[in-house]
C-alpha cells in the first residue's frame, strides 16, 4: 500500500520544511512516495531542492521513495495528497505587485490590497487548471493548497473547480496560538483559541488554555507584549483602546486595514531604503539556495525561518496526518463556511476551527459575529467574491470593483490608475484579461 | 479538591445507572459528593433508591460520599453538575398524556403530540425555578438536562433562564449509533453519524466507521436488520422506497409522523389490551423499586433496560467526564444551534455533534438542511418555539396554536377539545394556566 | 399600434369572462387582437367559445380583432399579453386526480394534496414548453398564467424557463377582499387585506378601509358570516378559538389542512352522492356549452359563476390593464418572493401584494412570518419546491418525496401506494415519468 | 375637525418652506393648526419666524392658525403630526464636527464621518425625548424627522422609543430623481427611480419615465452632465469607468467614500479660504434672517435655496399628505427595512421606495444587494449599529468602535485622537458620556 504526496512548486526554498515534517511524522504519516513537480522556469531550484530533499530522508533511514519532475499530469498518477505552493511569475511579479501600487501611494503587499488581488488574478486560473488534473487522475486527493492569497484561492477552486477536496491552509492562526502561548507561559499544545473571519481577516475572540478561558489576560498583555507579526510583514503594535473596545485579538495583516497610513509610511520608508519587500525575498533565495546546494546539508537549515511563511508547511504536514488517521483533532484551515458564521454565505471559504476527519474538515459553529467587527468581515468577503468573480470572467469592469471595493483602495479614480499599470505589468501571466487587448 | 454531582429526581428508577456510570468512570472522573434530591411525594422511593447507591458505592471501594435530600438549595451548594430526571405529577400525569388524546384519536406518547406538549407545560416553570437556584447558589455548575421533552426543555432554559451552561441529553442517537455499529458489525465507538435536526425528530445523514463513509450499506440494511426503537416505542419498520427516496436515517420517533395511522391503530389496540404505556411502566417500577429494596443487592439490575430509558445515564455521565477533562472529543447533545444549521434560528436548540470541551459544547456545522425534511424540520422548531412560549405565559391562545400547529394534531376543532381535557386533567401541575380560571 | 392578447386554453368554459373583460376595460386598456388558442382535443368548444366571443364583441362595438387557431406559435407572433388557463387531461384526468386519492382515504382535490401534485406533474412540462415558445416568438409578452396550482406553476416556469415575464393569479385574494367588504359593508375597491403566504395558503393579516385597520371586527365577524369559499370547495366555517388564537384570516383552501378529518368525511359523502367534483363540473360544463352555442347569446351567461373560478379572469384583465398603463396601483398577485418575506427563499414565488408597474408586479414586504403559520408556510413551501423538482426530473424518489412531505399525505407506505396508482392512471399525460417504465 | 402640525425647531431658517409647502397642499391636505417650537436659546429666530408664517399665511387666505411657543409638551396636544428640524448645539456644535476631524487630517463633515457621528451623539438623546413626549401627549402623531444623520436618527427612534410612528426623511432622492429628469428632459413626475441602500449611502439601480427603463441612457449621461449636489457638498463627478462597473447612480455623499483624498483636498482648500460649512452657513443664516424680518415680504424668499437643504420640507409635506390621504403613491423614505433588502437586518432603516398608507410606508421589496456594493452597504449599516448603541449607552467603548469601524476614520491611533477632541468639544451636549468625567 502507498500513500504519495505531490508538491507542485517543489522548487519552492520552502520544501525543505515540508520534507522535514514528513520525515517527523512518518511513524504515524508513513509517506511511501514523493513527487516535487515545477515549472521548466523552475527547473533548475527543482534540482537542488530534489537532491538536498534526497540527502535529508536517506539521513533519516525512512522508506520513503523521492522524485522530481516538470511532468505534472504524470507525477499525480495515484497521489493522496497534493500541495500547492506556487509563484506564478515569480518573485519579479511580487515586485511589481509592490512597486506599483507603492508608487502610486497605495500599500504595495503580495496578499492585500492591490498587490494580492494581482496575486490572485494570476494564481487561480492556474489552479483551477491544477485541479482539473487532479479531479481527471487522482480524484481521491486532498489538495491542500497554501499559495496564498490562501483564502480567496481556495474559495475559487471550491466554487470553481470540480474537485471539492481542496483545504487551504495558513501560518497566522498557528503563529498567534504559539505567540498567545508565549504570552501566558504555556506550550502551544495547551492553547487553543476560537477564531472568527477570514483568512488575513481572523480575529482570536477567545483565547483557552487546557479549557480556561483566559482572554482577558492576553488581551491585556497584547498591546505590549505580543509579537506575532510574520517576518514578511511590519509591526507596529496595537493601542490598549483598540483591544479593549473590540475584545478581540487582531492578526497581524489588521494593521493594513486599522494603521493603514502609518505602515504606508514605514513601507514607503522601507522600500526606499532597501526596495521591496520582493527584492529583499530575492536575495534572502539566493543565499538559501547557496546553502541548500552544500552537499554535506542533510536538513533544514535555520536560515529558512527568516523567509517570512515559516510554520505553513508544518500546518500543512500536521494536516495531512489528522486526515490520514481520521484523528478528529481540531486544527484551523480554510474550508466552506458551510453555515459556522451564519452571517456569510454557506459557500464562503472562512477561517475556523475544525474537526479534521478522513471525510476533510468539519467546522465548528462560531456564531453570529460580534457588531464591531461584522461590517469589515462581511466587506472583505464581498470583496473577495469580487477578486474571484474578476479572476475568471477577466473582465475589466469587474477587475475595477475589485479594486475599488477593497478599502486600502477604495478611490474611484485613483485604483483605476493602479489597475492599468498592473494589468499591463502582469500581462504575460493574465491570459483571461488579454482578450481586451491592453 | 471536591467534585460533586446533584441528582435531581434522585428518587428515579434510573438513578442506578447513573450511580453505576459515576463509579465506572471514577478514575477519569473522580466525583467525590454525590446528592440524591427529590420531592416530598418520592421521599419513599428517594430512600430506596439511596441505600442501593450506597451499597453500589461501598462495593466499588471508591472515595464518593453520597446521600440524599428533600432541600434542594442545600444539596446545590458548591454543586460542579446537575443533572435532572424529574417528572412533574409522576407516572399518572404520563398516564392522562397517553389516556385523553387516544380517547380522542390522536396519538398519546409522553414526548410527542399532546402528551409532549403536557409534559413541557408541566416541566419548563419547574425546571426553570430549578435552573434560576443553580445560578444562584452554583453559578459554575452545568445543568445536564435529562428530562423529556429533552430539546425542547432544554431550549426554554437556554432562552429563559439566567443560567446559560445548560446541555440536554438523549438516548436516540446513542441507540442509532449502536444499532448501527450492529448492522455492520463493529464497536460503537468506530461508527460516527452525522445528525440534523432536533430531538426526537433527528436524521442520520452519514454514517462513518473510523472516518469510512459507509452509509450506503446501512440504509440498505435498516428497512428490515434494523431495530432501534427504545422499549417505549413501536417498531413497525420502514419501506425501503421512504430510506432510499430521503438517503437518510430516520429514528424511532419519525413513526409517529410518518406512519400515523399505524401506530395509533398499534397504539389503540395495545392501550386496550394492557392500558397506556404509562400504567404497564408503573407496574414494572413496582417490580424493579421491589428488586432495588434487596439489600444484597449490590448493582444496577438487568432488569432496569426494560424500562425504556436505557442508556440515557450513561450518555450523560459521558458527557461530565468530556467536560471536567477537556476532552474536545465528538457527541452528539441538545445544544444552541450557533448556526450550525443556517436554516434555523441561532437560539433553537438542535440535536448535534459537538465537541465537549470545558466551556462546554461546541456544535460541528452541519449546512443547510436537505431539501427532503427541511420543510418539516422546520415546521417541528416553529412548532417548537410555540409550545415553550405557551409554557411560560399560561396564554391559552399560545397552548391552542401550539396544539394546531403540531402535525399530530393539526385540527383546529377536535385540538381544541383535547387542549381543553388535558387543561383541565393536570391543572394541578400548571398554574401558569391557572389564572384562566378553569 | 397593435395590443394583441393570445388566451391559451381559449376553449375554455371561462373564456367569455376574459372577453368581457377586456370589452368592458377597453377604453383604458384598449386591445386590438385576441388569438384563442388549443389543442386538437378542444376543436369544438374553441369553435364554440370564438362565435361566443365574435358576438359579444359585436355586440359591443368595440374594434377587436378576435380569431381562433390549433397553430400555437403562430398565435404568438407579435402577442404582448398570453393569458394560460389550460387543463392538460381534461376533466377525466381531474376525476382521477380526486377519485383516487379519496379511494385511499386521501382528501382529492385538484390543487392540494395528491389531486394537486399530478396537475402540477402534467402541467408544469406543457406550460414550459410554451413559455420557449413565448420567449423566442414574442419575448416581450407577459405570461399571466391562472392554471393551477397557480403559485407552483408560476415557480416553475420563473425558475426554469428563459422568460422571466410570468405572474400568476388567483382569485382567492380577490374572493377574500370581497367577502370582507360585505361583511363590513362597504365598497370593494375601499378595501385592501395584506396578505402573507403563497397561494392556497395565504392568511390575511391585516383588512384596512381606506387605510383603517378594521381587521379585529372582521376576525370577530368570520367565524359566523364569512362564506368566500368558492363554489370548487367546502366551507365548514371555522371555529372561534382559531381566529382569535392566529389572529389571521384564513383562506378556504386552509380547511384542508386544518379541519382535514371533517373535510374528507363531508368529501367523501359527496363523492357517494354526486361522484367527484370533475363530474359535477362535466355536467356542468355540458350545459354551459349548451348554452354559449346559442346564437342570440350576446354575453357572459350569468351560469358560469357557479363554475368554481369565477373572477379569475377579471383579476387577470385588471392586472394587465395596469402593467399596461404603468398603474402602480395595488394588486394581489404570485411573484417572485424577493424578500418580500425574508424567511423565505428569495426565488420562491408567494401570492403578495404589488405596485403593478409596466416592468411587472413589485411586492410591498411584508415582513417576518408570525410564529404561529411560519412553520406550515414554510413546510408548504419546501413541499412545493419538491412538486416542481419531480415535476422536471421525473424522478420516481423525488415524487415519493414530494408525497410524503406534504401534510395530507404524510405517511410513507400509504402515499406510495396512492403515488403508484396516480403514476399508472396518468401515464398518458407524464412523459416525463416514462423512463421508469411503469 | 382639526388637522394639526407641530414644528420642532420651529425657529429654523427652513420654516417658510415647510410653510409654503402646507399651504400650497391646502386643498388636499387642510391644516387647521401649526405650532412652532423652539428652545429658549432660538427664541429670537422664532420670533421672526413666526411672524413670516403669518404673513404668508394671512396672504394665502388658508383658515390655518399658527402659534408660537417654547412649551413642547403643550404644543404637542392633539397634534397628528410632528415634523423635526432641530440642530443640537447650533451652529457652533457644527463648526466644530467640521473643523476637529480636518485639523487631523479627516474629512469633517456634519453627516459623514466623526462630524456625524458626534451629530447622531448630540441629537439622539433628544429626539428619543421628543418620542417619548409624543407618545404620551399624542400616540396617533407621526414623527417626520428631518433631522441629520437622518437615516441613523430614524433608526436610533424607531429602535429605542415606544413611539413607532417615525419616518425619516432626506432631499437626496427627490434630487436624484429631479437631476435625471432634467438629463433626459422629462418632467420628474415621469421618472421612478429604483434605490437600494440607505440614507447619504443611497445608490439608484434603476430609472424609469413612465416605467419605461432608461437607465443605461442616464449612466452614459451622468458622468459629464450630472449636477445632483446639493449646495452643501462637493461635486467632483464621476468617472465613466466607475459608473459602468457598478452599473449604479451614485449619490453625492458616496465622493466621501470614493473619492476620499481629492474632497478632503477640496475641503481643506475651502477651510483655509472661508473656514468651515458651518461658518459660511452661519453668514448665509444672519443675512436669511435679515430678509425674513421684512415685514413686507408674503413668501419664502428665493435666497433659501442656496441654504443647502432646499426641497427637504417639500418632501416631507408631501409625505404627510400622502399619509393623510391614504394616497398609496411611491415615495422614497427611511423606514424599517422589514425584509425589502433580505441582506440586512429586517429591523434596520433603509432608505426605500414605499407605498404610502394611513399606516405609514410599506416598503416595496429591494432584493439582494449586488455584489459590487453589498461588502460597503453591509459594512456602513453595521457601522450606524454601533454608533446607535454609542449614543444611548454613553459608553467610550462604543463610540471608539464606531469611530474606527467607519470608513472615513479606520484608523486604531488618529480616530482616537479626534474622538477624544470631539468629546471634549462637545462635552455640555453629551449627557450621556459625561459619567466617565472627561
């Protein structure tokens, strides 16, 4: 019997972790075959990965059987899982999601505002694309797909695809889950808090730890104490009036939405100091690469947590294993919102907390949301299905209500500027916008 | 450190059970106060039920100190739970719920029809003066809430009362469980079932074993293998052109809706033979309260599965010992729906998977309602929110549209009749009413 | 410029009320061709009915341009209004929609239960067909559709035909505003009802004249003096206690559901008499065509009020009087929910009062259903969501479910039994059922 | 018999329209009795006014008696209606909601953003006064408030009062609908405009002449041709890109929202070259009361109109005749949502077309929202949720949260900053914040 996991963007600098968790797991996740698959682009980060991820299992005497190719449709024959973890168009199109709208007094990041709806504009066609294959040759397979904008992708490949097995997952939760750990001097295990929204867009509205509610003992600490903001973005910290009149624990990418001026002003700061947050992954690669080559590396070297995902893959790997042995834990993924938040649609893709099953994630009911912050979770959702709707129609008009709708750019005339000179940037990668001719 | 449980309608026939599921639990569980509490007219039976708990108790060589009350505030002191098991106005009450609606052609059941409308009317104002001393005088203890209607009392405490940790248990979806794990022969604790709707008129929607989707195979089975009615209800079967047009799993209950005419012509005919269940119950708590006296007895006696019951300690000995240790493990409860079912309203009370978890019960999200049932899942929770609401204000209007609303009894003239009989058999039990004047 | 109706059913004993409607509304809403139009099966009374309405036309005066044709889309070129009052089966496949039912203890009745699900399974396919038809020859013509069950068939065609131009009608909410006008003794047109429901199951919750809320001396009033039941069904009056308890005014068709014992008896004693309410009808119409034949017979014959439907055809008259003159005055007529009733499904069609606009009927919200009927309006409407279904699937399950889940029929053995029968006796008319092979 | 109006804020400068309004419906709508009310500190004005009324109506010959006075309660006896146009603090309380929140570097504005935000604070508490007078001295009175933030005032009345006669009122739609008759050269009478959304947050899907739809001619129109603002705010225009996209006739007060950065710009600018609105009104007001001293001036001054709120007392006399005559024509008002726009809360008040009755407005059904919009309408009515809540609990919490949670301010640091200002500012006309003891 064989349990085959495919990575698509194996060429990824984020693989070696995968492989790590794969070979930790493999007592209770025993992983027979491993396929990483790329892109000709790609092809030739694919090799060194392929051979550090080689050298890695052989020092951990497991049996498990590892290749790469740029074969997609051959490397899913039979595959249980599949993650994502892809770049369309690389780190130079991260760049100019920055770049762009940063020039044009916009913030300028990969997975909010204009630069994650570019972000998505290129990703979910080839996603869907992605899931199409695996609904033709594996469609038993779980996708677990952690490209981000992780949310909204998922949310158009369960609307969109005919492959309903697909879970997105994300860092934040686990990340303000060990960061709240820190803060109360517990371990990770013992926490557990109670999330509601949306991934970039979740908030902690309870914080328990073996059970014991102790949310107000983080909340008071948070504003000073907490620091759970990912490499890749700032962190300016929160005022106690904030979280004392919301109750609710805020995720790092709150800041783009609540200090928007402020980060403008420190990524403006930022960009002109050492240029985008792109260019500075870019060289951060290059040296990790360089590392990954040495021949006498057999693991994970530390430099990858500086990388900014650090902890996706071991979400993703955790995940797996929950499904593999139906263990009925309770891990926070993105799913169909399948009614937990009654305020969004049913076929929402929310971020919760689930009951990780052989049959996928079962969420638990969160209830109507809190007034505070209702009216903001249900804008971002709508402007989410806007994102979706533009990705697969590729049409103008609907790129533009996407880009209005969203409240880092909500300026009629103004987004409509970013929007063209995005458009033209990512033409190469924006096949279904091409029909208008730009 | 004190953990202790307080019975209320300790003088049940059930009560062994329980006892025997606190001291098979005991090292998980390790409940060191048990009281017994009941009402002057059970002090006889309270008596011997207590020596029996005490001579299962000092058998077992555990720690537990247990004794037995007519006070109930003093025995709530410092309780952790309560559970309750009360039948306000005894077996003959149950006996003139079953008795007038089949002199006047409708079904008479203790939880269903007229019978169950009675028994709430008789049971809410009590368990909510019980539900308002907890919260005074143990403000931390959960209410296990054992008493039928189980969803629908279990909906008039959440609602009306001011304590808010309230769970209400019941046997159904523990007895399909098991009768489940039967037809396929494997362990109950393999099989999990997905359930929608609400206490006594809940569906299986999927049956799992170890995460396996097998539910094919069981509604192919159920029409003739399966037999889950408790002892107190018929057993008459299902076509199989009702399983396979739902792909749902009834449960004993649905006989009454679905097969009407049947069973009050079964109904009918036994009443004749051997008068209501009521009264063939009342004989066998003569024998079993003559079996319990016996003072070398020493153990719940086989004799008590008879009783119709079954199981229902159990389940809710089960459901302390998930709570008290976090347990975060999956069981199906009487709970606010938190939006779990989109369909129904956020406060109604439904019959659902939950995680058990120290701060209580968290429902799984179940989605919108399969079209088949959601016209009468919804027609019972309306139905539903009459009868408590008739409960609480003694408005005859409120009782008569509860009655006609009910699809037993749907006729506006001979509901009236019955409505007035019963008004009038168990005004001893319903001051609410009183004020009318009849 | 043209105004060209085109009457479906033309043939139809109820035709010379359309004709003289429109004669009689001809100054305002001056129509300028009429098409009759039917099936070969109705040669002669549409031959019958087009001399009728030639002389009633002529006697009026009025430049009407009436001809009479088997050629269905010829008819509808350049049409602007297409009225339906269709019967597909005839007045035979009536009696078997009441006589087998009855045979079986099932009320039989042509619009509810049983009777009312298979002229919804023989009408709904035919009336698609025409609605194509409507929308590729004369795509801006409204369809008024008065073949019953009216608020189904108008769901039907609004969600699965291309034309969106469907308003159903009824004469129920007309009846209703009349009998309440004599009740109170003022003018019709004083009177405005609102209404909340669908059709044949429509409440009237508040009667206003001249925006007076005299609703409470009507709801004293209809337990003795209301008789708005038309002349297809009982009226046994209706008890004091559920008026007073609802505070609605229920319709006639309400007594099936709610006096359904005393309705079958009072049926099936009918039934021994006179045979079914089809055959009563046949004779009837024997006459009435007896008498149209006469060819000094210059109007509506004052015999055709005793036929059942009487008024239906000016309610359709007067609705398209307003589309056509944007009125924006208030009419009762089935739509699109729309929100109207925000518990119901927005595409749900409900009977509801509108500003008849030249765009169509705009339903006035009404607001959340009152707890006492939500359950069964919303129970009545997952039933016929199930009617239309099976009504296009064919699907043997889908009509089972459809059986069971409506409240006269609700019991899973004997509704196949009556499902199986109905199947064989129409087969002729259910091609969409045929697959099965029964 | 009497028909008699109170003015609350009888003393404002748009008294003479409201005069003149009343006696041009005269025929229609016969006032016998106008009382105008005032506070001590507007006595003057009152004064003036008054005296004008009577000169106007001493010219028109209309058997109306008009008196003046600063005794509420008693000039609120058998009053049918109550029309309010107050402005707690004047003037001056104005000149600050404009000038605190431009001197942080957000728009100030008195019914957008923090400036109506403290304008709902102020107002609030007051008129929850008046409905309560109104409820016990006249119950049958409605309340027609114009009074800003109108929408949230309407809303804040018909929440917490017991008086439920309340319809809010605002000039928007009455020119939207002027403005596009001029557009398309028709007379307004002809045009219907369709709205979704509420008040100053209004949006027009649809334009009708005669109910024939000419929306598309109006949306090429209105990005050159449109001049819809009214005296008191900005008119920028619109791209053609943002009025295709949407596909919606913005109103004036969406530049706030959408063109953000060029009104603040434009604000400023003003600011600093004639200070505030408020400022400019202030001037505009001392030279209004100047002409109205005249005693030989008969009418309403023609300079009123520049005053900004011009036709706001036309369309509210025009309500109340529609009121008074059971006219059941369409007028767009703020009432309950009551299910027309299913999306929001049915408790909600929206800015709708509606029938209007004797028994207030019956709101036409809206349907969804469409995606483009619906994330921003959902977001601003939960935002004047919580600024409602703000208001009457007096709570910092709250009024932080409304702050930050409104578009114009979502800012965690810089809204508490001007939330801070504004509340000292204001400080003798916010009772209800005064227990925390800024």
């Amino acid at each position: 019997m064989t349990l085959k996991l495919v990575v698509v963007g194996g060429g990824s600098s984020y693989t070696p972790e995968i492989i790590e968790g794969i070979i930790r797991r493999y007592d209770s996740f025993p992983v027979t075959d491993i396929v990483l698959v790329d892109v000709e682009a790609g092809k030739e980060k694919l090799e060194i990965i392929g051979r550090l991820a080689l050298r890695m299992i052989e020092k951990s005497n497991k049996a498990i059987h590892l290749t790469w190719t740029l074969n997609r449709r051959q490397a899913l024959e039979n595959a249980d899982f599949v993650s994502t973890q892809i770049r369309v168009g690389g780190l130079e199109a991260r760049s100019k999601d920055e770049r762009i709208p940063l020039s044009h007094g916009f913030i300028g990041q990969e997975t909010n505002g204009a630069g994650g709806i570019f972000k998505a504009f290129r990703t979910i066609p080839v996603l869907l694309e992605l899931a199409k294959d695996v609904h033709d040759i594996c469609p038993n397979a779980w996708i677990i797909n952690f490209t981000n904008p992780a949310g909204i992708v998922t949310e158009a490949l369960l609307k969109h695809s005919p492959h309903k097995k697909v879970i997105g997952v994300c860092n934040i939760p686990f990340n303000m889950r060990h960061s709240t750990a820190e803060i109360l001097n517990v371990k990770p295990d013992e926490v557990s808090i109670e999330f509601i929204g949306m991934n970039h867009f979740v908030f902690g509205s309870k914080v328990l730890v073996n059970g014991e509610d102790r949310t107000n003992e983080v909340l008071e600490k948070v504003t000073h104490d907490l620091d759970y903001s990912p490499a890749n973005i700032v962190n300016l910290g929160w005022t106690k009036t904030f979280i004392e009149a919301t109750g609710l624990l805020p995720n790092p990418y709150h800041q783009y939405y609540f200090q928007t001026a402020d980060v403008l002003k420190k990524d403006l700061k930022a960009f002109k100091e050492n240029g985008t947050r792109a260019e500075v992954v870019q060289d951060l690669e290059g040296s990790l690469f360089e590392i990954y080559k040495n021949p006498s590396l057999y693991e994970k070297p530390k430099e990858l947590e500086e990388r900014g995902g650090a902890f996706y893959s071991d979400v993703a790997c955790s995940l797996m294993d929950s499904i593999y042995n139906n263990k009925q834990d309770i891990q926070t993924v993105n799913t169909w919102n399948h009614g937990a938040i009654p305020d969004l649609p049913e076929d929402a893709v929310i971020e919760v907390n689930c009951i990780i099953t052989k049959n996928g994630p079962k969420p638990i009911a969160v209830g109507h949301l809190p007034l505070s912050v209702k009216g903001h979770i249900y804008q971002m959702k709508a402007f989410e299905e806007l994102v979706i709707q533009a990705s697969i129609t590729g049409n103008y008009n609907d790129a533009y209500t996407a880009m209005v709708m969203n409240p880092l750019l909500a300026d009629e005339k103004r987004s409509k500027d970013v929007l063209d000179e995005l458009l033209e940037a990512h033409q190469a990668y924006l096949p279904q916008f091409n029909s208008r001719g730009i």
